[in-house]
C-alpha cells in the first residue's frame, strides 16, 4: 500500500510506519520528531475513497448512475469497497488498502444478544437493535436494485450481508467528514491515514483542502520517534464510540445521555408554544444532551416550562420569561416531571450501576471484550443520569420551599451523603460540584463519588486547555 501511495503523491510515508501497539492494537509509529501543528502526511486527492470517484469508476459508475433512488452516501461507499474486494485483476492499489483494512470490527452490531444486553436501557441498545433491522432491510433492497441484476459485478457469493455489514463498518469507523466552503459535505477514507487510532489528548488535527482534493494530517502535540500519532475524532460519548468504531474510553469524561423533548403538533395552543420555543431558540421537537459536567442543561427547564401552560398562562407570559421561573406551580410541576421520568429511565437499565461496577472490578466482563465495552457504556449514562436526577431534586425542593424565585435557578445546599440542607457549606475540591455537611460526610461519599469526581475533573480540565 505504502508504495502505491508513494507513486500516487502521498507525502510523509518515509516518516511514519504502521505498527502494533499494547493497548490500541495497530496504528502509527512516527521515525522522526514532529512539533505540534507540523505537517506529519498528506494524501493526495486520486486515492481518496469518495462518491465521486465510485461515480466515475468505469464498470461501477454505469450501475450507481442507473440506480433510482442513487445510493446513500454510506452505501455508495461500501459498496465501491466491496467491487474492489471482489476484483481479481486492476485496481492494484485500492486492493491493497483493502487488504489492510481489518478482518473483522468490533462495533454493536456485531454483538451477541448476550453482549448487548449488558448495555439494556441505554440507548445504544435500542439503537443497535433499528441498525440491525435496518441493515437487513437495506441489503435486500440493493440485492434487488443492483446486486442481484448485475451478477457479472457483484457476484454473490462476495456481496452477502455479513460483507455488506462489514463494508458498512469500515466507512463508519474509517471514514472522515468536512463541511466544504460552499455548505456541502464530504465523507471520504484516506489509505493508511485511516490507520491513525484515537486519542483526546491531541487537538483535532486533520484537514481537506478543498483546493486540490488533498487529506493532510498535521501533529496533534509533540511527537519523537517511536511514539504513536492519534487524531482526534472529536468529544465523543462512549455509546457513539463503540457504534462506530467499535471501542471505549474508560471514565470517559465526554459520556451523555441524549433526551428527546417533543410535543405533537396537535397539543393544545401549540403555535403559541411554538413561537415561545423559537424564540428560546429551540422547537417543538428537541434533542437535548445531558452530561457529565451540565446534566441538567437550560435548554431542558426552558422547553418543559412552555410544554404545559394553557392559555391563561400564554397569554400574559412574557418573552424572555422562560429563561427563569414562570411560576412556582408550573416549575414545581416540570421539575417533578423531571425527576420521575429520570427515575423511570434508571430504572429500566438491565443491570444497576453499584452491579455494574462489582462485575468490571471481578472481571466478570473480561477487560477489552465487548461485554465489558457495553458495560462502559451503561456506567457512563447511569452516571449522567443520576447527576441529573439530583439535580432536579435539589431544584425541586428549592422550588417546594418559595427559595425558588422568578430568574433564580439556584437548588437548596443539600450534602452530597446525607441530604440535609448545609448552610455553610463544603465544596469538594476536585470536581467543584457537589458540597457536604461535614468532613464526616465526605469521607463516607468518596467511594460512590470518587469515579464521576475524576470524570468532571478531566472534562474541566481540558475544556479549558482547549479554550
């Protein structure tokens, strides 16, 4: 592959080597020093798997182009990379990057039912479970577009749908997308630059010049020689990391929990709704994060609190009025809504935290299986969601007791441990977000606190390394 790409253009092969490593598998070695923002590769534009150039394929191009509806994206892509696969003479280099490519990937979709119900309740689970269906449905549609009427291509025996999942995998995990200057996007792979594994402790540092086409690399931070190059491939939750690309970060500080808020538009005085949602920025459907370090964000309060008022209390709101309290019955009425349905959520998880945890520590879960990845994932949103769950409770008591006036978002000081109300209070040093009564009560709540403690430490911490 490494002299195809040579003779291609590519720049910055003589530098670098694929290599096995401990904990990632395979991936980069750098042979010489970089500094941070230095150019470590580029790849040219002939090379790139993109949906322009399956178009332009001279045998495939004539089949995408005659099919109606065309192709997904995702789909044109993996169904280029399969033709080549099946080739048994021409494309020389592309078949060699596919012969690089993994055997076999590791992402949801290949769990056993077993595996994935380590992760139930977590909508990982639920979603893999469409993705499989879907999947399915997919395939067969293309077996009846194309596959299956133009059998001289697409023998198959090489086009089944474990290849076609496969294929599917190696553009989800592989592949890169940019916002091009004129609004439109790219998805393409770049050979051997989709060998470079992940990391969050480098800055996001490849690029696309739209110019000439071209993939570059540039160093995330320093490098010397034998040290791995990572890229980045963004802040992301531990559920989107194992659906794509088939892996996990342990304690990762990116984990979250994705709420959908929608109200249909045949609700009561729901144009009225709909114009105080537009003007908080938001829409009558919403999907809204919950995280380690915001579980319970403003944009959740200011949707609930226009969800149910009735047409007394629409008439005299005022614009900027869900931005704080609109009244005491109304936030009262929200903020327990919030509770149950976290209360609700946590309940409906397969296995409990406090198990979960007791499994990981005894190796119930062999460390780096995919039960054990799921697991990680069912660790990180049972977190977030008892952070947003406390949350609301301290604001609904905050509520309950008149404290919770009109703008004023500030819960009751309630002890981490105990629960009772602390006035003065202590802040734990760490993580700056929960407070307790007494030493006493910190000590005692180190253990439940200490994980989601490290969590938000981190997620701070290079939050502002980042700014």
């Amino acid at each position: 592959m490494e002299s195809w790409l040579k003779e291609s253009g590519a720049v910055g092969l003589d530098n670098l080597e694929l290599a096995n490593f401990q904990v990632t598998g395979r991936g980069v070695r750098s042979l010489q020093y970089y500094k941070e923002g230095e150019r470590v590769l580029t790849i040219p534009c002939g090379v790139l798997w993109t949906v322009e150039h399956a178009y332009a394929d001279p045998l495939l191009g004539r089949v995408l182009h005659s099919a109606q509806p065309p192709l997904t994206v995702e789909d044109t892509l993996a169904t280029h990379i399969l033709f080549v696969r099946s080739r048994k003479s021409g494309y020389n280099g592309l078949r060699s990057h596919v012969t690089a490519l993994p055997k076999s990937y590791s992402s949801s979709i290949f769990f056993t039912e077993d595996e994935l119900e380590v992760c139930a309740g977590t909508p990982l689970y639920t979603i893999t479970k469409q993705l499989q269906r879907q999947i399915e449905e997919d395939y067969v549609g293309l077996v009846a577009r194309i596959f299956g009427q133009y059998q001289d291509l697409f023998p198959l025996d090489k086009f089944t749908i474990e290849d076609y999942k496969w294929a599917l995998s190696t553009v989800w995990s592989r592949g890169m997308d940019f916002v091009l200057p004129d609004g439109n996007s790219i998805r393409l792979l770049a050979p051997f630059a989709d060998m470079l594994n992940h990391s969050s402790e480098v800055k996001q540092c490849h690029v696309y010049d739209n110019s000439s086409g071209s993939l570059s690399v540039l160093a995330g931070k320093d490098y010397k020689a034998g040290d791995q190059v990572f890229i980045n491939y963004g802040p992301l939750p531990n559920n989107r990391l194992l659906r794509l690309y088939g892996f996990v970060l342990s304690s990762n500080p990116n984990d979250s929990y994705d709420i959908v808020l929608s109200t249909h538009p045949t609700a009561p005085f729901w144009e009225q709704k709909q114009k105080f949602w537009i003007l908080a920025g938001l829409d009558s459907t919403c999907t809204i994060s919950l995280t380690l370090t915001d579980p319970l964000p403003k944009n959740v309060l200011r949707y609930l609190r226009i969800q149910p008022l009735d047409e007394s209390d629409l008439s005299v709101i005022e614009v900027d009025a869900t931005d704080g309290i609109i009244n005491v019955s109304n936030e009262v009425e929200v903020l327990q809504f919030l509770v149950d349905s976290f209360c609700g959520l946590l309940e409906n998880f397969g296995t409990q935290l406090e198990k979960l945890e007791e499994q990981l520590a005894v190796s119930v879960h062999p460390p780096g299986g995919n039960a054990w990845a799921a697991a990680h994932v069912s660790l990180g949103e049972q977190r977030v969601l008892r952070l947003a769950r406390k949350r609301a409770e301290n604001l609904l008591a905050a509520a309950e007791s008149g404290r919770g006036r009109r703008g004023d978002l500030s819960p009751l000081a309630r002890c981490a441990n105990c629960d009772k109300v602390s006035e003065p209070f202590m802040l734990c040093g760490r993580c700056r977000t929960v407070i307790y009564c007494t030493r006493k009560c910190q000590v005692a709540h180190y253990k439940e606190h200490r994980v989601v403690c490290r969590v938000i430490s981190t997620a701070s911490k290079n939050d502002s390394e980042m700014k």
